[in-house]
C-alpha cells in the first residue's frame, strides 16, 4: 500500500473483495479518498488518458477476472458526510442507502422510505436510478454536487438536468 498525503493507493489490489458477489480480479490502481477535497486532488493529478472507474457498495458489479485497468476509486467509506439544512439532506456519494433513509427517518422527512432496502451507496443509487417499493432515486434528489477530472465541483439542479434531456 502506498500512502499518499491523505488517502490510499493499493496496487493490484482485488476487488473481490469490494464486490458483493466476491468475485473480480485485481484494479491497478485502487484509491481511498480521505474526502472530498482530497479526491478533487487525486483526480486532477491523474494522467488524462488514465482509465477512471468508481465502485460503491460494490452490489451492481460482476468484475471479471482480469481484473481492471487504470485507475479504480473505492467510494463507500470514504466520502461518508450526511448532514440535513433547512429540511433537505445532504448526503455524500459514499454513505449507505440504508444509512440515507435511516437519517431521514429521524429526522422526519419522508420519501426516501424505500432506500432502505437498496444495498449500495448514495453514488450507485444515482447512477442506477435504484429504486424499490414504488420509490425512485431520482425523484427525491434536488441538486447533484458533481466532480469532473480536473478536480473541479459543479453544482447542478436536477430541474436542469431534465430540461438537458429534452432540448
Ligand atoms: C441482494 C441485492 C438486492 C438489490 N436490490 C435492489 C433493489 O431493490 N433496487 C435496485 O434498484 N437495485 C437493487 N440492487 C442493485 C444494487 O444494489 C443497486 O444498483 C445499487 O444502487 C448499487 O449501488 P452501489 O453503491 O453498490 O454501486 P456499485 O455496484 O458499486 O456500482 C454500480 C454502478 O454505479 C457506478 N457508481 C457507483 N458509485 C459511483 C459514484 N460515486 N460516481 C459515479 N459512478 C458511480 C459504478 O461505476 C457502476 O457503474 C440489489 C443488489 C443486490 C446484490
């Protein structure tokens, strides 16, 4: 394991063991951001041409066995912020579904309700549209915090996001 200033650099590491199912062979490059700040660094160090993939929970994968080029960033444990301002939650892409709904619960919101029974993370939650019970991930979001290769965060409404899909 190489440590870096904050997070970790493992090399050849297996994802099996970052997967549900158990199965995957290794990523070249695994990296565990020790938070926001220090993935925007990590991301705009790397090399354009490098090969970039994020996993969460790891409960949509199947890896196969030769592993995966490039550069493989470990979300779910790292980017784990959750917090609620004036009656909205703000949830970073590593936190649990489970751990969403729970916290939304307490906090006497309602609609996120189905995300308990979504195994994976706030990330894979909206990369998938994950939703059960009737309940659809993208229809209890307001606002996406995004992060492109640069390092750079653009906050996007999801109004403009489906005004994007339809012009
Ligand atoms: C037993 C079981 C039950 C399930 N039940 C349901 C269900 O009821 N409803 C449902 O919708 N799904 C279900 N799933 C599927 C899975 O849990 C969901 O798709 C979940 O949203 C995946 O989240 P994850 O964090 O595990 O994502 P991963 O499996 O880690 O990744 C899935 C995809 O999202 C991308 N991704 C993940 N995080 C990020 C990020 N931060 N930024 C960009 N891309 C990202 C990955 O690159 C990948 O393409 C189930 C799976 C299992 C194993």
């Amino acid at each position: 394991m190489v440590q870096t200033s904050t997070g970790s650099l493992l090399l050849n590491e297996p994802l099996a063991r970052y997967t549900s199912w158990r199965v995957g062979g290794p990523a070249e490059r695994l990296y565990i951001p020790a938070g926001l700040e220090d993935l925007r660094g990590f991301l705009s160090s790397l090399d354009k041409q490098e090969p970039l993939v994020f996993i969460g929970l790891g409960s949509n994968l199947l890896v196969r066995d030769a592993g995966v080029r490039g550069t493989v960033v470990l979300m779910h444990a790292a980017l784990t912020g959750l917090r609620m301002d004036d009656k909205q939650v703000f949830a970073e892409a590593g936190v649990t579904c489970a751990k969403l709904a729970k916290f939304a619960a307490r906090q006497h919101l309602h609609g996120a309700e189905f995300m308990a029974g979504i195994p994976g993370t706030v990330g894979g939650a909206l990369a998938m549209n994950a939703g059960c019970h009737g309940g659809e991930t993208w229809d209890v979001v307001q606002q996406v915090l995004t992060l492109d290769r640069q390092g750079e965060c653009m906050c996007v409404s999801v109004r403009s996001l489906k005004l994007l899909t339809v012009m």
